[in-house]
C-alpha cells in the first residue's frame, strides 16, 4: 500500500528518480518518514538513496534510524554496507555487518555476506597488520580471523535447518588452503573432521549429503593426520576388535573408491570404524530430521515483512514451536524460536510464548526477549508492556523497575500511551 505522504506529494513510484524532480524533498520526506514509521514509505526512502547522489552522511542517517526500527531487514544491513564500501569505508563496512549479526545473528546469509567481505580483504592483502610483519606473518593472521568470523557464525547460526551453507562453506575454505599447519588447535584435517562431526549431528536440511562428504574426505585423508593420538590409538585397537573372517576374507569394504577390493590394511580399517561412528551418529540425526521435515516444508516464508503472514503459516510455526518444547533440547528450542521471531516479529503471542519458556531458563535472556519485543518490534503493544512489568516485578528488583518507570501509578500511564498511538512515549 503506498503511503499517505507519497500520494499528498504526488510522486510517482514508476518514474524514474531523480534529483532534479522538485516535488521531492529529501529532507522533508525524512521528517515525514521518522514521524510516521510507515514501512512503505522507508523503503521508498531507501530505494530514492540507491537512484541519486546522496551525501554519505545523509545516508548514514536514513539507514540507522530504519535499522533502528526494522533491524530484521537482513538485506538493508547489506546495502548499508555496500554504501560504505562505495565510499571505502571498510572498518564502516566491518561496524555495519558486526551490527547486523547481533541485531539478527540467526541470519544465514548476513553472516555469509560478512565472511565474503572478510574474504576478498583478506585474498587481496587489504588486512591492517602489524609493523615489521612478513607477508606469510599477515596471511596467517587474515586466515585465522577468517576462521574465527566462521567460528562465530556456526555458533550464531549454525543449528538453524538451513544452515547448511556456513558449513559447507566453512569446510571448503579449509580445504582450499594450502598448508596442513598453521591452524590454532592443531592440522587443517583435523579441524575438519571435528567440524564434521559437529555438522553430521545436527538435523539439516541436506544431512545426508554432509554424510556422503565426510565419507569421501574420511577416503582422502590420512586418518592420523584427522585425530589426536589417544582418539587414534583408541579407533586403531577398536578396528583390530571389528575385524572378522568374513570381512577379511570378502574384502567388500569400499570407502567412495579409496580403498580397493580385497584391500584389508589397518588403514582401511581405522577409516571404516571412523565411518560407521559417524553413521551412527547420522541415523540418530536423520530420525530428528524426518520428525521436523513436515514443519520445514510448510514454512513459506522464513524472513521478516510487515505483512500479516497467512493463518495456515502462522499455524505451522506455532505447532513446530509446540513440538520443539516438547522433544528438542534447549539448545534446538532457542534457535526455533530465534527464527520464529524474525517471520512473526509482529506477532505478541509468538514473543510472549517465548520469554513464558525463557523465563524457566535464563532471567537475563527473558529480559532481552521482553527488551527486543516492547522497544523494538512491537512498542505500543499493551500485552507485552504488562507481561515485561510483571516479569521485572517478580525478580524483586524495584530499582530496576523505577528506572524504567513501572511502579503502580506510572504502570497505569504507560499502559495508556502503549494502547493510545497518537501520543507520543
């Protein structure tokens, strides 16, 4: 729907903008936009920004008052960044992704935006390093905060259902490099397997495709170079125990071509114990998968938008969030309701829901679900302004809620200015 302010002042969103056009005032369409919040009406603001020249600093202005409002934006963080990047700004740039990973870190795809920024700076010799240092001294630190930033990603990120790409991302970086040392915490082949393992238990939606990856990278590998040395003297003796006269005899056992019919050496046979390990792990995965793949199919969309998501999808998250309370672990049930948030971050049930389950878990965390949902999202919503006072009260902590103005006679004030939006907070 185009906003009032658009139709008073006649500007045509199928032209072609321009500065020259007197009709529209930047300025004044600013004040106009920061006093209504109107979602239209910004990204109309943000798109005039992409068409004309704009002085940087009026650009930094739109952006942080709209991320301000609207932070699940993901792709807005991103041109933000770009607009940095046009002007060479790139510690702005870093500012502006460190920004958008906190106010939305299950964000698959910002932090794979960031990592690609970190990339190309690192791949072209763009890194600040230290005085004195040599060339191999800055690639190797470019390369670990490369590693760290992916690092930071899986743990943001990482356990979300499609979250496949930071993995196999992270994975294919390591492969690309060069040298077998140099990492922190030991050789590349061995961070890879522990990422592996990591990603094989985790319920995604291409798990059975991370299976047959870390398969062939089992095949091509030497197995010491993978483990530690108590891990591979302890699959060493379990692969002598494993051995059988059939087994020996038939020499079936195949690794994606790496080892040949009839080969029985203990090579073979200490990759075949890391496999079936592994494939353990993977059928307790998959059973996870197939219980939530129903609740993942129906989920349409999975960003945020200021319009009303359909009953059928609204329905499908809240019956996946039931099911996650009832059978995941805290761990799965914190990043569904991360996700939720971001489709139905206009939606108070869906917040209420959440800080209801936090709340038997982490007080700091439910104050920060109450924080995200009554200041950011959802501000004029008399529910959650209730529900937060209630919370705070509850913890016994009058200083904290005489801070924030909740005390009987103010609560009853704040009520009305959520439940009444003409008058100002």
């Amino acid at each position: 729907m185009q906003s009032t302010f658009v139709q008073e002042s006649s500007v045509n969103h199928s032209t072609e903008y321009s500065t020259e056009n007197e009709e529209f005032d930047l300025e004044k369409y600013f004040t106009y936009v920061r006093e209504n919040s109107d979602f239209d009406s910004w990204t109309y603001l943000l798109h005039y920004l992409e068409q004309n020249t704009v002085p940087i600093a009026t650009i930094r202005e739109i952006f942080d008052h709209f991320l301000s409002k609207f932070p699940y934006c993901f792709g807005y963080w991103k041109k933000y960044a770009d607009f940095e990047a046009i002007h060479s700004n790139p510690k702005r740039v870093e500012a502006i992704f460190e920004r958008g990973v906190t106010a939305i870190s299950p964000c698959v795809d910002l932090w794979l935006f960031y990592i690609d920024f970190v990339r190309e700076r690192v791949a072209n010799g763009e890194e600040d390093g230290g005085a004195g240092e040599s060339h191999e001294e800055k690639d190797s630190q470019g390369q670990d905060r490369v590693v760290k930033l992916f690092e930071r990603a899986i743990e943001a990120a990482g356990r979300d259902f499609q979250a496949d790409r930071i993995w196999t991302q992270f994975i294919e970086y390591l492969r690309q490099q060069g040298l077998e040392e140099g990492f922190e915490g030991g050789r590349k082949s061995r961070k890879m397997f522990e990422i592996y393992q990591q990603l094989i238990s985790i319920p995604m939606s291409q798990h059975s495709q991370h299976l047959e990856a870390f398969k062939t990278f089992i095949g091509q590998n030497d197995p010491g170079a993978m483990l530690s040395q108590e891990q591979y003297e302890a699959v060493k003796a379990e692969a002598k125990k494993r051995v059988t006269d059939s087994a020996e005899a038939s020499g079936t056992k195949t690794i994606n071509g790496r080892v040949t019919e009839g080969d029985n050496s203990e090579v073979a046979r200490i990759r075949l114990v890391i496999i079936e390990r592994q494939q353990e792990v993977y059928r307790k995965t998959e059973t996870e998968v197939l219980k939530r793949i129903h609740f993942e199919n129906n989920i349409k969309r999975s960003y945020f938008h200021v319009t009303p998501l359909d009953k059928a999808q609204l329905k499908n998250w809240k019956s996946y969030i039931d099911f996650e309370i009832e059978n995941g672990t805290h761990a799965s049930i914190v990043v569904l309701f991360e996700r939720c948030c971001i489709a139905c971050a206009l939606y108070e049930d869906i917040w209420l829901k959440y800080a209801k389950y936090m709340q038997l878990h982490d007080v700091e965390a439910t104050r920060a679900i109450y924080k995200r949902a009554c200041t950011i999202h959802l501000p004029l919503k008399a529910d959650l302004h209730l529900a937060w006072a209630f919370f705070e009260e509850n913890q016994v902590d009058y200083d904290r809620l005489r801070s924030r103005g909740i005390v009987p006679k103010s609560l009853v004030r704040r009520l009305s200015l959520a439940q009444s939006p003409s008058r100002s907070r």
